[in-house]
C-alpha cells in the first residue's frame, strides 16, 4: 500500500507554511518508542515528543489496548446529566498526582479549550462568591494559551492575534521574563529576573485588583522558545496574587505530566496555583484530551452559591470521551510504573550539559533548558526572521531529526523515556545542520 497520498490540496495545514510543505511534504507513517518512520522508511528520532505530547514515547501498548479495548465496550456516553465510570475513575486517579488542593477536574480535549475554560471558571468564581467587578483577566507578553479567543485574548503572541480582531475586551498583560543581557546560557533557572512579577502590582495600580480576576501564566513559556522564570519570579507572583485576591493560573499543558521531572511545573517549582491547566500528556497524545484542575475552595464556591441546579454553564460533548479516559488512566499507570517524571528528572542533568555543548556551534546565541525542555536561539538573518531555523529544522529532518523551531529559535521536548544515546545523536546531528547553515 502506497503511503503517499493521492493528492496533497484538500487538507489545510495548521501553523504550517502550507505552500513550501506541499512542495516538499514530510510525511510520517509510524511511530514506535523514539522514533517515527517517514514515509520514505526512514527513522526520524523524535527530540520533540510529537509536539510536547508524546511523553511515555509513542506506540505505548498499554495505552493502545486500554483504548480498543474501551472502544469496543462503548464508543461514546455523554457527561452531560450522566456518565460513565471511566470519567470518574480518571478525575480520581488526576487528583492522586495533582498539587495541593487541586482535587476537581473538568474535561476538555485540548489545550485551548483548557485554557478558555480556566479563565470562564475564573470569572464566573469571581461572580458567584460576590466580587462580579473582578472581571480583567491578566495575562503575559510571549505567552501561548491556544488558539481559542480567551487563550489569544491573554496569550502575546502577535501573528496570534493580530489578524482577529478585537479579542476579549479588559485584558491586560505582564511582561515577559526573557533577559538575554542578563541571562544568556543560564543553566537552568536565570538568576536575574525576579522583580519582574512586581508589574503585577503595576497592573493593581493602574486598574484596582477590585477589577481583576485571575492572573495566566505558563511556568516555563514553550511555544515562544523556552522562557524560563527567574529565580524567585513564580513565588513572588504568588504571593503578589494573594496579597490582591486574584486568582493564579498555571497553564501547565507542556510542563505538566513530568517535563520537568515532576508531575507538574507546580511542584517542580514549589509554587500552587489555584488553576491549572492541562492537555497534551494527559494521554500520552493518543487520542486528545485536556482538563483543567481548579481547588477544592473554588469547586465548593460553585456548589454553594449556584442560584440554579446547573452550577457552571459550560462543557464539551466530548468532555469525559470514554476513550480518552481510558487512555488517560492507562497512561497514568505507564508514567507511574516506570517512574518516568524521576527518569526524566535524572536524566536531565546529561540533558543540561548536552544542550549548553552547543554553545560554539555556528550562529547560537543562546540556550536554554529546565527539565527535558531545550531552546538553541539562533542569530536571525538580517531581514528574514525565522528564514535559518527553518533551514535547520529541514537539514534535521533530512538527517533523520524531528526538532521544532519557532522564531529562530531551536525548541527541544524529547519523549521521557530516552537513552543518553539518543541525546547524543541529537546534539551530534543539530551542530551538523548549524555548520551546514549559512
Ligand atoms: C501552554 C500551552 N497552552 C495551550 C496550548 C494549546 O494546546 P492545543 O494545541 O492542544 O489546543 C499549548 C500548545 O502547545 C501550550 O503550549
């Protein structure tokens, strides 16, 4: 069987230059553990989990099972007046490796939706326990919260919002925490940086925490190249966050599920939101899934004060999907019983000084890393931003790499299951592709 497709018009790509990939389209066929397979037969050793999603590796055979197994049992049951065990057994088993008092879950099947769903339960908590003026939702510059309009609205990624107009009104935004003047090639968590949180206090001055709802941020910044935060930056938010009664949500659809070697960057960095967010790794990607995690004091709010038997007006036909669930709890188990956040945290040491080798490789000009997370920022060329990092990422991809860019810069997010060998391979073939770069 022929895995090229008879024609390549009718499938409208998303964040992909669709004109160059359907001039040259990569195609991949299979996937087992590291590796996928192209459908040239080649083996393409996945530095980047899919897309930060794959984390137990792929082709998992627990996870498989469990869903053809639940598929053939029942396809599909609403949650929506009823449900079915599955959901019940998932939230429970989610609250088990959940921080603090994080104990509810509500379903989504995705990150976005993860995110506009945070910032809903965020406003109407607000109404419902008698602050309805605390409306203004705060999010970051550089941040990535889906593609939903709250998750732009709050996101700051220009091409991102731009083109759709006027977003969510009352919105305002943090500044990013990257300092390459001051923190350039830190190993792990930049030291300088901390005061950033202090806008936040900027922000009350300008608008009245009466006004403001909830504060969104990522714990560590994936999709805009790797922003670590400071030393110190999360806890201070924290603290600035209940001096003013506003909530903390911690968008952890990348971090979450061991990318830092703990089961979410909440823990990692000893800072508990009061929301977190989730998608990606929550099923080991095998079939979509999101939710989002709100305390116990928010949960009980909603059940006290609801003026009307539904106490949240919002939810998914496929929030709780049967399948999902089952790949959840079996991806669940696999991360359990091979102590894959504790692999990744052990391994992440070889991780940090692979990834900071490449220092004197041709045009870096800085890296990062946290966890399993890598960033090689690239010297852009003058007047075609992005235009090297996407010679890398096709030179990698024709070395038998997948790597991700974004902007010029190189972001790394491998499967937790990897070999030092493989870290090897990766640095070995990215400082190939960075000398064949002009
Ligand atoms: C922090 C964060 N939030 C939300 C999303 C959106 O997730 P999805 O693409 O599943 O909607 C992403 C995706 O990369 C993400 O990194």
């Amino acid at each position: 069987m022929s895995t090229t497709p008879a024609t390549l018009e009718n499938f409208w790509m998303p964040f992909t230059p669709n004109r160059a990939f359907k001039a040259k389209p990569k195609l991949l066929v299979s996937a087992k553990d590291m590796h996928y397979t192209d459908s040239d037969g080649r083996q393409i050793l996945d530095a980047t989990s899919g897309l930060w999603c794959v984390n137990a590796g792929h082709g998992r055979a627990k996870i498989t099972e469990a869903i053809q197994k639940q598929a053939a049992v029942m396809d599909f049951a609403p949650t929506f007046n009823m449900a079915h065990p599955l959901a019940f057994e998932f939230a429970h088993k989610l609250a088990g490796i959940l921080p603090g008092d994080l104990k509810k879950v509500f379903y989504t099947n995705s990150g976005s939706e993860s995110a506009d769903t945070a910032l809903k339960i965020a406003l109407a908590y607000q109404r419902n326990r008698g602050h309805a003026s605390k409306t203004r939702l705060i999010g970051r510059e550089r941040a990535y919260h889906g593609v939903g309009f709250g998750g732009i609205s709050v996101g700051g990624i220009v091409r991102n919002r731009m083109y759709f107009g006027s977003l969510l009104t009352g919105v305002d935004h943090l500044p990013h925490t990257h300092d390459p003047k001051l923190n350039a090639f830190s190993k792990g968590i930049p030291e300088h940086g901390a005061d950033l949180a202090d806008n936040l206090e900027r922000l009350v001055a300008l608008h009245d925490a009466s006004t403001i709802a909830a504060v969104i941020v990522e714990p560590v910044a994936g999709s805009t190249g790797v922003l670590v935060p400071p030393k110190g930056y999360l806890q201070r938010l924290r603290a600035l966050c209940d001096k003013h009664d506003i909530l903390l949500i911690f968008d952890e659809v990348i971090t979450g599920f061991g990318r830092l070697g703990a089961a979410f960057g909440a823990d990692y960095f000893g800072v508990t939101p009061d929301i977190i967010c989730m998608a990606k790794g929550i099923t080991n990607a095998a079939v979509p899934m999101g939710a989002v995690a709100v305390s116990n004091r928010i949960y009980d709010t909603f059940m006290q004060t609801a003026d009307v038997p539904i106490e949240l007006f919002h939810g998914y036909t496929y929030s709780g999907h049967p399948l999902a669930c089952a790949a959840g709890i079996a991806t669940l188990e696999v991360y359990e019983e091979e102590a894959l956040f504790k692999r990744a945290n052990e391994i992440a040491p070889y991780w940090q000084e692979a990834m900071h080798s490449l220092r004197d490789a041709p045009h870096v000009i800085d890296i990062r890393n946290l966890g399993l997370i890598g960033g090689i920022e690239l010297e852009s060329r003058p007047g075609a931003t992005t235009a090297r990092a996407l010679e890398v990422f096709d030179r990698c991809f024709d070395k038998g790499l997948l790597i991700r860019v974004t902007g010029d810069i190189i972001a790394m997010s491998p499967p937790l299951i990897l070999e030092k060998a493989h870290i090897d391979q990766m640095v070995e073939t990215i400082r190939a592709a960075l000398k064949e770069t002009t």
